[in-house]
C-alpha cells in the first residue's frame, strides 16, 4: 500500500512510490486504524451531573512505518536533517488491485505529525501517526450549503444528483 500527503496538488509519497522499488521505498508497514466519534461532555448544573453530546463527525488515526534506502549513510543523514514534507493536507491511500489498476480512499483535513526517524547506515526507518476525518473514496469538500457537489482530490467537481 502506498500511503501519501497530498497539499497544493502535490503528493508527496510517505510509504511505497509509484515507479520506486520495494527494496529503495518500501510499502506501509505496521499499519494500524483506530476511529472514534468526537464527543462533547457538558455539566448540566454545576455538580457531578454531566450529559454527553455526539458531535456527528468521526476522527481517524493512522499509524505506520516505512523504509528508505539511500546510496551512502552520508545520504541518509543528510535527508533526515532536511526532512521537510508537509504537515496537513489529503492523506492519499493506494492499494494495488491484481490484474492492474489501483483503488484510492483519501482523509481529508489531515495532520501529520513529525515522523520518528531511526537512521541505521544506508537504511532510514520512518514512524508515521495521522490524524484526520472520516477515510472515504471522495473528500467530501461540499461547494454549495446543501451538499449537492464536491471536489474530488484532483480538484474536479462531480455533481451527486442531489
């Protein structure tokens, strides 16, 4: 699976590359999901009573790690120091489906945080941890108040019919 942040129209590959070898940029590993609702807790009088409200939207963690290569250790050290890939965007997931073609789900609002990093002479070990929205096929970026078209991660707009 490649996994990838997408800000200002660029992608910017985290795990797995379109192009890349396994061995040089190697594919998500340890991936892990975990969803939970956003609740808000409020007193109802000033005392231990409180009531809880479902706040209606869904938040998404996405942890995973990945592996590059590099010709040297010099080269290794040298992009971790200059590790500068965006923070926030549209995190892209691609999956590779047999016979060819590749099945997309993106998570809007995402932010990343800096990944960990663990440099062992030519080979670089990153930890990532994501949070965002709701992962769907579409970002779900309504254009008008009642929902009835949204833009897709490439920036087209697709009319739902509603």
């Amino acid at each position: 699976m490649r996994v990838g942040i997408q800000s200002g129209g660029v992608i910017s590959w985290l795990a797995g590359q379109a192009g890349v070898s396994e061995r040089v940029h190697s594919s998500a590993r340890d991936f892990a999901l975990s969803r939970e609702r956003q609740q808000t807790v409020s007193p109802i009088v000033k005392g231990t009573i409180t009531r809880q409200f479902d706040r209606g939207n869904e938040s998404s963690v996405v942890t995973f790690s990945t592996t590059r290569k590099f010709d040297s250790s010099d080269e290794c050290f040298l992009y971790l120091i200059d590790y500068n890939l965006p923070l926030v965007g549209v995190v892209v997931f691609e999956i590779e489906v047999p016979g060819g073609g590749v099945i997309r789900r993106l998570m809007a609002n995402a932010v990343m945080s800096k990944p960990e990093m663990d440099p062992i002479g030519e080979t670089l070990t990153l930890y990532y941890s994501i949070t965002g929205g709701n992962i769907s096929e579409n970002l779900g970026h309504y254009i008008n108040g009642d929902g009835g078209d949204y833009l897709t991660g490439t920036g087209d707009l697709y009319l739902t019919g509603i």
